[in-house]
C-alpha cells in the first residue's frame, strides 16, 4: 500500500490561515493509504476521530510538540456518501480529512509557511486495532 506525504496546500497573508489535507484514507485512484505510523484508517473511523477533535479541541501544534500554536476553522471529511451526495465523480477526490487552521501569531504562520509543513500535528489519542 503507498505511503505519501502531503504538503499543506495554501496559505492566506491577509487571514494567517492554512488549509490542507489532514489525513487520507484512500486516494483519488481508489488505492488505501498507510500512514507515518504504519496505521491504516478506516474513512468512517477518520470521519468520527475529527468530529470528536473538533468538539473536544481543535487545537493545533508544531511536530506533536509544545503548546496550541492554531485552531481548526474549517474542516471536512469526505466520504463517499458525501461525494455521492454533492455529485462529485469517482476519482476526483481522495476519501480523507480537509482542515483549515488559523494561527494567530503572525511568527509561527510565517514559519509554518517557511518551512512548507509536511503535516498537521494534532492532538488526540486513539486505539489501534490488530487487523
């Protein structure tokens, strides 16, 4: 299964926000990706993981380190119901997690820029299942 890193998608100066895929579960091509700790997610199981981040936090931080450095804004999961639904093809979009963060330290949304962030860190816990 292909493994791929993603980097954040866009920044807005005039905002200080940044948006981009938080996670994939499956590709655009229909193939299941497998994530930096060797874990593969389930779409439905990513779907309800950022519901619950979103209600318990939506805080954001460099490299699983230090303090909230952002807040989640915007976020959606696609799934393929709500592909379905909004009549979007098979192959146009991966099944996975858009977010878009702000960052209201004008410092660290220059250095989350600088630095073309490969990932977002975020925080929750989860259990891994044995397949």
């Amino acid at each position: 299964m292909p493994t791929l890193a993603i980097p954040i998608m866009k920044g807005d100066d005039a905002t200080q926000c940044v948006f981009g895929w938080a996670s994939i579960a499956v590709t655009k091509e229909g193939e299941t990706l497998v994530d930096l700790q060797e874990d593969i997610i389930d779409i439905y199981d990513l779907e309800k993981a950022f519901q619950d981040y979103m209600h318990e936090s939506g805080e954001l931080n460099f490299r699983h380190n230090g303090l909230a450095r952002g807040y989640l804004v915007e976020m959606m999961v696609f799934t393929p119901e709500k592909l379905t639904k909004m009549g979007v093809p098979d192959g146009i979009l991966p099944l996975g997690a858009l977010v878009t963060y702000h960052l209201p330290d004008r410092e660290d949304y220059d250095q989350a820029k600088a630095e073309g962030l490969l990932m977002f860190s975020i925080e929750g816990t989860a259990s891994r299942e044995e397949t």
